[in-house]
C-alpha cells in the first residue's frame, strides 16, 4: 500500500482543516487505518484509528471531541477533520495503514506509512 497525504497548512487557532489520504497497491478496504503527529524532536504520537468497517474507532485524549477520522473505502481514501484547532495540534501529520482490520495506538501496530503533511496552527 502506498500512502499520499495531504491538506496540511498554516492555519489560525480555533480554525479547521481537513487532511486526506490517498491509498493505492494492495486492496485498501482491508487496512485499518490511523493517524500519528510528530513534533521534531519529540516522538511520533498517536491521533485516531479507524477499523476496515469503519466501526472502530479510537482518539487520543488530546484531540478526542474535535477531531474526527473516516474513510470511503470506494475513493481508496482516510480523512481527518480536524475543528478547534490549538497550537499544541501543530506537526507533521502521518497517515498509516495496518494489515489487519482493527488497530490501536502503537506505531508498531502500523505496516505502510504516508510522507506526512505539515500542519501549523498559529496563536
């Protein structure tokens, strides 16, 4: 699986994006999927999760009740709305494609992973 993110950019506190992930290779329907940040110099940290149904899904405290994952499993693709955006949002953000159909919180979980999209979230 190939991942190609996108929609990162410069945004004001309190303002919205919405990032997209665009898989290509092996049959993505399968995939679990998720969503990391890294902030350089500081480990890649977990943002959601999403089942190959859809039916799962996990956030992390910090962005639980503003941020929310999906898929579309015909467009081959993972989204992530990200609403109330802080300055502590600001990274690059990762998408990540596991081969199994539930996944959590550990990067190791992960089998494919996308270049990133930088995401800047001014004060």
């Amino acid at each position: 699986v190939q991942l190609q993110a996108c929609g990162g950019g410069l945004v004001q506190a309190g303002g919205s994006l919405r990032l997209s992930c665009a898989a290509s290779g092996r049959t993505f329907s399968n995939n679990a999927m998720g969503w990391f940040r890294q902030v350089l110099g500081k480990e890649r940290e977990f943002v959601a999760a999403l089942s190959w149904r859809g039916d799962r899904i996990t956030y992390a405290d910090a962005v639980k009740g503003r941020f929310t994952i999906s898929r579309d499993n015909a467009r081959n693709t993972v989204y992530l709305q990200m609403n109330s955006l802080k300055p502590e949002d600001t990274g690059v953000y990762y998408c990540a494609a596991a081969r199994k159909a539930v996944s959590g919180r550990d990067p190791s979980e992960y089998n494919y992973w996308g270049q990133g999209t930088e995401v800047t979230v001014s004060s």
